[in-house]
C-alpha cells in the first residue's frame, strides 16, 4: 500500500487509559500538553481522528497550516450541527467504513475502508497524517501497520481505572496481528505538572 507517514497522539492517565468508560474527561491535561498538541500539528498535511473522540470532545481540529481533517465513522452518521462543519479550516473528508453516511454541504463523503482511504489521502498529497483518537481508530492503524510515530503524554496525576476503559488501542479484547516495536525517542518528564512527554519511532527489521 502507498500510504502517508502516520503519527499519533494520546494523553494517558496513570493507568494507562485514555478515558474513563463513562465519559471522556474534557480539559484533564496541562496547558503544557495542549501547547504540544498544537505543535505536533504543525507538521501535518492532514489530521484524524473517530467520530466517537471528534463528537466528545467537539474538536474542530483547527491548525495555522490548514491541513485536511478526516473524521472515521463505521456508520457515516455525522452530526452537520457539529462545530467542524461550521469552523473555517482544511478541507473536511468523513470515511463511512460500514454505512452509506450522511452527506453534508462542504465536506467530502468516502465509503470504503480504512486501508483504501489512506491511500486516496497519499493520492490527494497527504504525506504526513496525525491521528488524535480514539483508540478503537488507533488499533485499525496499528492493525495495519500504519504507524510510524507515537506521542504520548503521560499524566500521572490522574486515575481513570476500570477494566474496559481504552487504552491507545481501544478497549480489551483481539490482540493485533503481531507485535509492533517502536524505539524511544523522546523523554521529557515534567515532576512540576505530573506529567511526562514521550515520543516513540517504528523499529522496521
């Protein structure tokens, strides 16, 4: 497959999750985390993220460098009063992996899979995709062996707990076709915040 360079990012808490069963936390991380968020950004042609995070946490996905921003759903049943539609930014393209979806005015409706989006966004330019949740998305890419990055901020100031919470590759269950092994490129702990700032890069044999 001709696929763009894949990078995600992930908040943690101390128990490795992403977010509790009943609720994703809004706001849990410091205004450091947030101002790396951004930053990672910047480095992307195009950024995605599931219709379960982009609903929760009513991202907009806005960035100085306009890049595309893709939103995964297996029905494609996108809310067109949603904030995304009616915030000036890049190009908007929703994958319905499994439904028909929901067309909506100013945004670009695939249907398909996931492994042939990817290549439709490589054929569109797309060199660099940032993923930003969730973890069910997360495990698809992996399951793919898609990605290249992985940024983590680890908040060890916060518990989430509970057995199905999800971690960055969803929540328990299949396990991925086979191992992945990254490196660590990236250690910056921050005892002054509890948090910590990881970065890691695929290790190809």
């Amino acid at each position: 497959m001709n696929l763009p360079t894949i990078s995600l990012n992930f908040a943690l808490s101390a128990d490795g999750k992403i977010s509790s069963v009943a609720k994703r936390p809004s706001g849990w991380t410091s205004r450091e985390d947030h101002a790396r968020l951004l930053e990672l950004r910047k480095n992307a042609d195009a950024l995605m993220v599931g219709r379960g995070t982009l609903e929760a946490d009513r991202m907009t996905m806005k960035s100085p460098q306009d890049p595309l921003r893709c939103v995964v759903s297996r029905s494609g049943n996108f809310d067109p009063g949603h904030p995304l539609f009616h915030t000036p930014g890049g190009p908007i393209h929703l994958l319905a992996t499994e439904g028909q979806g929901i067309e909506i005015a100013g945004a670009t409706l695939h249907r398909g899979s996931l492994a042939d989006f990817l290549e439709e966004l490589s054929r569109l330019g797309v060199r660099h995709l940032h993923c930003e949740g969730g973890g069910s998305l997360a495990f698809e890419l992996l399951a793919l062996d898609a990605v290249e990055e992985v940024h983590l901020t680890w908040a060890g100031h916060t518990l989430f707990g509970g057995r199905e919470a999800p971690t960055i590759s969803g929540v328990p269950g299949g396990f991925l076709p086979g191992s992945r092994k990254f490196e660590l490129t990236e250690f910056d702990p921050r005892p002054e915040i509890g948090e910590c700032f990881l970065s890691y890069r695929r290790v190809r044999e």
